[in-house]
C-alpha cells in the first residue's frame, strides 16, 4: 500500500504560485529572529498573507479568511514551513485560540467586529488564562 500524498494538478498549480509569492514577500532577517526589527517584518508579512486571505487561509471570506479548502490551506501551511514559519508568522496565541472560538461561539456581530482584523494580520490578539494557584494550568483552577 503506498501512504505517499499525492496532489492533484490543481493543488500543485496552487503550490506554484504560493512558491513564486511566498519568494518574493518573505522577508530577510539577520541575527536573532525575534529581535523587535524582525518582529515587524513578520508582522508585515502576516498583513501581506491577510490581504490575500492565505493568513487564516480556511476561515470564512465573510470575516476576513481566505474561505480556501482544507487542501489548499494545507498547501499554504507546508510552503509557509519551508521557511521555517508558520500561520501567522509571529506569535498570535489569541487570533489562533481565541480567532476559533470567536468563530465558533460569538455573536455574529461579534464575529464581523472582531474576525476580521485578526483574519487579515491587522492586530495581534492574545488568550491568557490564569489562577491564583494554577498559574497557567488551567485544568488546576479552583473557584
């Protein structure tokens, strides 16, 4: 039985032009990756992937996703990581976590006032948790 993935003309056609822009917006950086001027530069490559829906590529168009199949968004995530990246390109803990569960559970006035800057790169949101005693163990929080 053969588990190799194989790809249809269409996603590898989709790859291709992923490579070709990926090559041309990702950014150079020098000396240690997290350094406040490297930062930016993800930052701003992330706004770049959110103009073009590849930076939250599965979410819906409506809240400022790509609305990309599963197929093509796994495209994005393999060629993003041969740069050693990945979605979004600088840490964004609450657009990942929080981005879901807005999606998920929000209102809908909630979800067209809040998804779309954080589907297209344009803030960076984050999802903290904490207890007196837990720490970040949230599993460990008593009440």
């Amino acid at each position: 039985m053969d588990f190799e993935v194989a790809y249809s003309p269409e996603q590898e056609q989709f790859r291709a032009e992923v490579r070709a822009w990926l090559a041309e917006h990702v950014p150079q950086v020098e000396g240690d990756r997290d350094s406040d001027e490297n930062y930016e530069k993800y930052r701003q490559l992330g706004r770049e992937l959110g103009a073009k829906g590849w930076l939250r590529p599965a979410a819906p168009v409506e809240y400022g996703g790509g609305g990309l199949p599963v197929d093509h968004a796994i495209v994005i995530a393999e060629e993003v990581d041969r740069y050693d990246l990945r979605l979004p390109p600088y840490y964004d803990s609450g657009g990942t976590l929080g981005g879901a569960s807005i999606l998920v559970w929000g209102t809908e006035e909630q979800k067209r006032r809040m998804l779309p800057p954080i589907f297209r790169g344009e803030v960076v949101t984050w999802q903290l948790l904490t207890g007196p005693e837990a720490g970040s163990d949230l599993a460990g929080t008593t009440t």
